[in-house]
C-alpha cells in the first residue's frame, strides 16, 4: 500500500518506519501515531471494504483489487461473502482503472475525448484518486 492512512486520525501523510513481523510500519506525520498497514482500525476497515466491494462490483479480480489497495484478495473474498456480494456478469464492457493525483485527473477531464463511451466512477483513494472506466469490447 502506496499511502496508508493513520488509524488514529486519519491522515493519508505517513512515512515507512521499519519493519514489525513481516509488516511494513508507518508513523504519521500529523500525531505521531505507529501502525502497521495489516493493523487496520475499524474504521479504515469499513473505508477499504467498500472500495474493495465497489472495485468487485466492477469486474476486477481480487488480484488486482489487492494490488490496487494493498489489502489482501483473501479478505477482499471474505469480504463479498459476508455482504453477500453478487457482481452481475460483464461481457460487454471491461474496467479499466487509473490511479491520479488531482492535478492528473483535473487534466485527463479537460480533454472531452476522454469522456466518450465510457462510464467513470471517480473515488479518493488516499491522498490520490481512482477513476474507474467502462470500456465497449470491440469499438
Ligand atoms: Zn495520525
């Protein structure tokens, strides 16, 4: 995971600080806070959840969604089991993700080509954003 978010305050601004059993540690810029990304409170639970859930939603496979949010697919698995997830079948569109910083996306919007054809969903991601595009198979 690029940018953990603190558990205690939720900032997005924490520096690496070593390594703890196999798992990266953090500290927080803003309160001082150390957390391990695996060690994830409550609420940041509930946050990586529903992107988890919503990327699942989309078609994009548990590999990919544990790439994108460096949660792991077997919690991402857990996850639409509890809630009783069902993504309907997609054949006609595919998913494509970018991950953009506000600038990057304020620029990828202004070109009206981009927005053709496609749906796009757009969700903070951190201190980035994550735009999610539909794509026809087969222009
Ligand atoms: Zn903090």
């Amino acid at each position: 995971m690029k940018h953990p978010i603190c558990p205690r305050c939720d900032s997005p601004e924490a520096v690496k600080s070593g390594i703890v059993n196999d798992r990266q540690r953090y500290r927080c810029k803003k309160c001082g806070y150390y957390f391990t990304v695996n060690k994830l409170g409550k609420h940041i639970d509930s946050y990586y959840v529903t992107k988890a859930l919503q990327l699942y939603i989309e078609g994009i496979s548990y590999r990919e969604i544990e790439r994108i949010l460096g949660v792991s697919h077997v919690s991402v698995m857990n996850w639409v089991r509890k809630y009783k997830i069902k993504a309907p079948e997609q054949t006609a569109y595919h998913p494509t993700y970018k991950i953009l910083n506000h600038g990057e996306l304020v620029e990828y919007i202004k070109n009206g080509g981009n927005l053709k054809g496609a749906g796009m969903m757009i969700t903070e991601l951190g201190d980035k954003y994550m735009m999610i595009k539909w794509k026809r198979f087969r222009e």
